[in-house]
C-alpha cells in the first residue's frame, strides 16, 4: 500500500495537472544584445514553447495568471519577459527622453529620424531569450505593442515562429481610425502618474516616450505584415479605443489564411469574462499548428 501511495504522488508531480505559476515567481537576468532582458517560464521544458511578449511600458506580470496556467495545463512550455526599459529588465533612462510631439511629426511627414531602439531590436530579445533557452521554434504571442513586435518576429525572423497570435495590434497604416481623445489624454499625461503605483500594476511610464518613439520609426508596416507566412490568429476587442477594430481586420486582411476573432465586451484589454474564449481560441489554433 505504501509503494502504491509513493507511485502515485510520483506520477501525479509528472503529470503537472495543476500548474502553478505566479505572477510573483522570480526572474533571470540575461544579457542579450548588451541590455539585461528578465525572464522566467512555466511549463515542461519538453512541452512547445509559447513566447508571450507584452504592450507599451508593460512587464510581463500584466498578462497575469490564468491565461499562463491554462497554457501550461494544456501541454505548453510559456516563456515570459520584460521587454527593455520595463520590469526588471535594464531601464535605458541612459539613452534619454525623446520629444514625442518631434518625433511623431517626422514620423507623420515621412523624414527619417534616431531611436533610442527600434521594434526590430525588441524583436531581437525575443530570438535571443529562445536562443538562451535552446528553443528552435516558438508559438509567438503579443498583445498591443507586443504583437507588432511578435508581428516583427514573424517577417524578420519566421524560421523561429511556429505560428502569430498578434492581440489587440495594429500595422501602423495611416488609414486605420485614431484612438480616443480620452486614450490621447492618457497618453499625455503618462509622465504625471505615480511610477510607484504604476509599477505594482506593472506598468513603467518612465519607458513610454522611447517605446512611442520605437513605434512611430517603425511607421506604416503594412508590406511586412503582408510578408507574413506563418499561420496566424488576429484577436481583438470590439470596444477597443485605443486600436480600434479596424487595426485588427486590416492585420488579417494583409496575412494569407490568418484566422480573425473579434470578441465582445472587450477593449484593449483582457477582460476576467472574456479570457477564457481567448485562450479557448488561441489553445485551438496552437493545437493546429
């Protein structure tokens, strides 16, 4: 009867039927590209890897808990990090403040101009994490500024991406419909919010003005979107302001045979009642591909 009992809470540790990430699980630091890139994982280290890449200013504790266990639960090895200049990961307050109001009218123009980084070098911290980490391939996952870097990922380096689940995205073309005039005054009082309060969220504001700055060089990416050959899911809310809906019809639009999934009660965010048809869609499409 002991044996039995022993094989059994051996068996059922393997198995991992509970996972049990945390939010608050510690981070490894590694160098990557000379920043110091945060990262941690939850799953087999057999199982197919998930890179999930979060927006603007945001670590990765803003995807939170559910949809990583539920990833783990069925069968994937998820990889998380800080995106430069966010979370623990290194802050770059070392290359300056740019102009955003400068910045956004050369953009708007056309006239070239300096980043402190661009969405390409961002793109590149995710290869090098899977490098690290000896993952060939990985399903590649990114919400807001993350799926235009998982975008990214997918024309520059798609020999790495299995497949594209691009959340709440855009390309960039100036056609799409503008944000909110109250996500704009979100914007432009990002420098006034209590950094301490922002960061228990998980937020970094003090990133915003250079990660703006990457997004606006990166301009209309429409082409490379189009580019894109990996199989790809598109996710978006109908009641998102700040990427309006059109964002992610246009995404799917310019990528051949990409599946679109437009939710409602959704915003640009993941709201507790519609998560679990997000990750229902997105475990469906992984299982696909």
């Amino acid at each position: 009867m002991r044996k039995l009992l022993i094989i059994a809470l051996l068996w059922l540790s393997s198995v991992n039927i509970y996972s049990d990430y945390s939010i608050n699980q510690p981070t490894e630091l590694i160098n990557i590209n000379g920043v110091s890139i945060a990262y941690t994982t939850a799953g087999k280290e057999e199982n197919p890897a998930v890179l999930m890449i979060m927006g603007l200013m945001a670590s990765h504790k803003v995807w939170g808990e559910e949809i990583v266990n539920a990833l783990v639960d069925s069968g994937y090895r998820v990889i998380l990090f800080d995106n430069r200049d966010t979370g623990k990961s290194e802050n770059l307050d070392r290359l300056g403040k740019p102009n955003l109001y400068w910045k956004f009218a050369m953009s708007y123009l056309g006239v070239d101009f300096s980043s402190p980084y661009t969405l390409s070098d961002m793109a590149l911290d995710g290869i090098g994490l899977l490098d690290h980490l000896g993952i060939e391939k990985a399903h590649v996952v990114g919400a807001s500024m993350g799926g235009m870097i998982a975008q990214s990922i997918a024309f520059e380096h798609p020999d790495r991406a299995k497949s594209l689940v691009s959340i709440m995205s855009t390309t960039g073309a100036p056609h799409l419909s503008q944000m909110s005039e109250r996500n704009e005054q979100n914007f432009r009082g990002a420098g006034e919010w209590d950094k301490k309060a922002a960061h228990a969220y998980g937020f970094y504001p003090e990133a915003m003005p250079r990660q703006l700055t990457a997004i606006f060089k990166s301009g209309d990416r429409s082409e490379q979107v189009r580019s894109i050959k990996v199989p790809t899911l598109v996710q978006h809310g109908i009641d998102d302001t700040l990427l309006p809906p059109d964002h992610g019809e246009h995404t799917a639009d310019l990528i051949r045979d990409s599946k679109l999934r437009i939710y409602e009660n959704m915003g640009h965010n993941l709201p507790p009642e519609v998560l679990p048809l997000v990750i229902e869609d997105m475990v469906n499409f992984f299982k696909e591909n």
